[in-house]
C-alpha cells in the first residue's frame, strides 16, 4: 500500500462544518453485534432505512462465484412472519419503497417509507435476516433471473463483455478478479446448501449495520429496532479475505471480438484502497479528466480530435486495492492504436505538469458539491453513512472530507499520477468489432 508523505499524515484534515451540522448520529451496538446509526430529521414525516451487509464478490470463492449477488435477489422471497412476495406488499402497502444492490465489497437493502411506518420496516427487514426461506424452487427461480440478467449485462453488453476481461487481467489471485454478477457456470451450480451456508455466516447482526435517519425519536427507535433485532443470535465470524495479488510486473493486454459497430478502448490500472490518502487525489483526478463537458479527455479526444465519442474515468472507492479504469467508445473509422496513444499522451501530461489551477479547484468544488448532494435527502445521508464506515473504517471520515480534497495539491496529482499511471501496472482491453453471424452460413 503506497503512503502519503510523514508531514502530510501528521495533520489530519479538518472536519467540514457543514457536513458536521448535517450528521449529528446517535450510535449503539446491541450485544448480537448489530450497529446501529440513528440520524434524526424532523423536516418532514419520512424516514430512509439502510442496511449493510459487509458482503460481496469480495467474499467469495470459485464455484460460487456471484452467490453474493443472487442472494440479494433470494432475501425478496420470503421468511417467517412475511411469505414470498409479502416484504414489497406490505411495504408499499404503507406508501413505501425498497430496492437494494450488491458491490464487490457490500450488499445493501434500502426502503424509503412514511414514519408512521417505522415499526413495520423493521419488522420487514429483522424477519428475513432472523428466517429468511430458502428452498430449492426459490432458489431455481432466482437463478434464471440472475442468469437473464447476466446475459443483458455482461455477455451482450460491450462495456460489461470489456469490464469482466479487464478484471481478470488487473487481477490474477485476488477476488476482484471475477464479477460481481458472477460466471455463468457458478450460476448454475449454486446449490441449497452454499446458501444456508451463505446465509448464517453473512446475513447475522454481526457483520451487519443499520442506517435509520428521518422523522423519528431515536430513544423511541433503538428501542424499537432492539424489540425487533435484539433476540437474532450472532452468526460465526466470518472468514478474513486474504489480498494474495502479487505485484504487476509489465503491461497486459487482451482483445475481445463482438459484434459491434465500432471499436471500443480499455484501460486499467490497480489503485490504492479507500482508506489510503491517495485515493482521494485519484477522485480529484478522475473528475478534471472525465467530469463534465468541459473535462479534459471529453474536451480533448471527443471534442477535439474526434477520436471518440464518449470518455470516462472509473474509480470506486474499495476495501482492497481497486481499479482506476479509463473507457472510450470509438468513431467506427477511429483506430484503438491511435486513440489509445493519445489517451496516454494526456495522462503522460498529467504526471508531468498535473492539473491547470482551474481544472484542480474546478474538480474540488464539483467533489464537495457532489458530498453536499447527496447528504441533501434521508436517503442520501444513510446511504453515505454506510460507505464511510464500511469502507474508511467510520461514518466520521466523510465529515474531512472536504478539507481533504481542498488539501491536495498539483505535486500531490503529479506524484499520484506518476505512481499509478505508470505503464508496468497498465492493462488494456480493445473490442474488436465483428459482423454478427448470420443463421445458415458455415463459421
């Protein structure tokens, strides 16, 4: 893991008052190990619930790969007090709604409801992780729609078809290295048993936390999600994820043939975790070099040299190292060669002059107004609270934030720069386009 520099980790950052003002919780942990994050906001009758399990693709192994993902759609069916189809029904029943996703590092259930609904939410979400059922007709229904949406998202899709070859270039040992949504063959083969399994070790209140903020009393809360969740009993601790991904020791390169109308540009390189300095001033670079219409590779390859007509930087914040990954549709008579070399000219130029003064304070407004946004809603503070703590170690590291971010400086994006664009961590996916097949022809 790369390090900031002695003097620049000896000053922590200051705490954003704003974002203080905006984050008063409460905290409790029941004996079960459940947290608990309660925010009050008395505006309007509304509450947003956010449960986080600390489960993912991450937490996986081969043979059942995806589980993470489908257990997500497996927690919708049904459990003790509500049977299949009864959390949705009684939810919206009462004005409200619920959705949920799965990450490489968490899996997550959200509902926004009115507040005199609160009791009956907890009821909803205690009952599945207390009881939830998981039979085989469950389970087979579940594993064709996850497999549908495989196919509509990965094996049909450009983007998905490049992201999932690029994962197992950047990685070789660690579990990034394979989907979120899984290989189809694991898919397949995911049996009753890898569920329960599943189920008790990372469905239990102690790899769990609970994320209420809207229009309640939090005495009158907690002592309600105690009623609900207190009795659930811990489940075995789960097993630590090992990083075992070695060091990268020269560029890799892969090539996807698909049809397409024209070609399509891959870039990665393997980043720092979240809780490292350093992956803020990748935020920042990432929003000066693909943020906005005026950023600098959409005003520079797609603006200018009409290289290409979309330009985009992702970076995710993760518990291990993550991938910073630049993806460029092409023009259908661009060249991948010729744009990928003037894609590494710009960040070639970043490493060695960085940012003009206008593009760095431009992307550290964008950053804090982007905080700012999201904590604007019950959905957003709860949502926001819960990647702080699972992945920076405490819901208060957003609170420096923004002091961080206005910290960082042009030698900062240089040397940052410098140590992760470097070519021995470069890996490269070009889709090459095909003409679809067509029914009759000999291949």
């Amino acid at each position: 893991m790369s390090k900031a520099p002695a003097s620049a980790r000896s000053r922590a950052p200051a705490v954003d008052p704003v974002l203080a003002s905006l984050l008063k919780v409460q905290e409790a942990t029941l004996p079960n190990g459940l947290k608990v994050r309660l925010l009050p906001n008395r505006q309007t009758p509304l509450v947003s619930l956010y449960l986080f399990y600390r489960v993912g693709s991450r937490n996986e192994r081969p043979g059942i790969t995806g589980i993470s993902h489908l257990f997500e759609h497996m927690m919708f069916n049904g459990a003790k007090r509500y049977g299949p189809k009864e959390f949705d029904r009684v939810l919206e029943s009462r004005g409200g709604r619920s959705n949920a996703y799965t990450s490489t590092d968490l899996t997550v259930y959200h509902e926004d409801f009115a507040s005199d609904a609160l009791e009956t939410v907890l009821d909803l979400e205690s009952d599945r992780m207390r009881s939830l059922r998981i039979s085989d007709e469950t389970l087979a229904s579940e594993r064709e729609v996850v497999k549908e949406e495989r196919r509509a998202r990965v094996d049909n899709d450009i983007a998905g078809l490049m992201d999932e070859e690029l994962g197992t270039l950047v990685y070789r040992a660690h579990p990034y290295r394979w989907p979120v949504i899984g290989w189809m063959a694991d898919i397949e083969a995911i049996s009753r048993p890898d569920c329960e399994q599943y189920f008790r070790t990372y469905y239990a209140p102690n790899n769990a936390s609970l994320y209420l903020v809207g229009d309640f009393d939090p005495r009158e809360a907690l002592a309600l999600v105690r009623k609900y969740f207190g009795a659930i009993k811990p489940g075995p601790e789960p097993l630590p994820v090992i990083d075992p991904e070695p060091s990268q020791k020269g560029e890799r390169r892969a090539r996807v043939h698909h049809p397409a109308q024209a070609p399509s540009l891959m870039v990665g390189y393997r980043g720092p975790p979240a809780r490292d300095p350093e992956t803020l001033v990748l935020d920042v670079i990432q929003y000066a070099l693909t943020v906005g219409e005026g950023s600098r590779l959409t005003r520079e390859l797609v603006y200018g040299r009409e290289l290409a007509v979309h330009a985009m930087m992702d970076w995710t914040w993760r518990i291990d190292p993550g991938t910073a990954i630049f993806f460029l549709e092409l023009k259908p008579d661009s060249r991948p060669e010729q744009v990928e070399q003037a894609l590494l000219a710009e960040l070639d130029r970043v490493i060695a002059d960085g940012l003009s003064e206008q593009e760095l304070q431009k992307a550290k407004n964008n950053l804090r107004a982007h905080l700012l946004r999201e904590l604007s809603t019950n959905a957003g503070r709860a949502h926001a609270l819960g990647q702080y703590e699972a992945l920076f170690g405490s819901w208060r590291a957003g609170l420096t934030l923004p002091a961080a971010y206005a910290a960082i400086t042009n030698a900062r994006v240089k040397e940052v720069a410098a140590r992760y664009f470097a070519p021995e961590r470069r890996s490269v996916v070009t889709l090459v386009p095909e003409l679809p097949s067509r029914p009759g022809l000999a291949a």
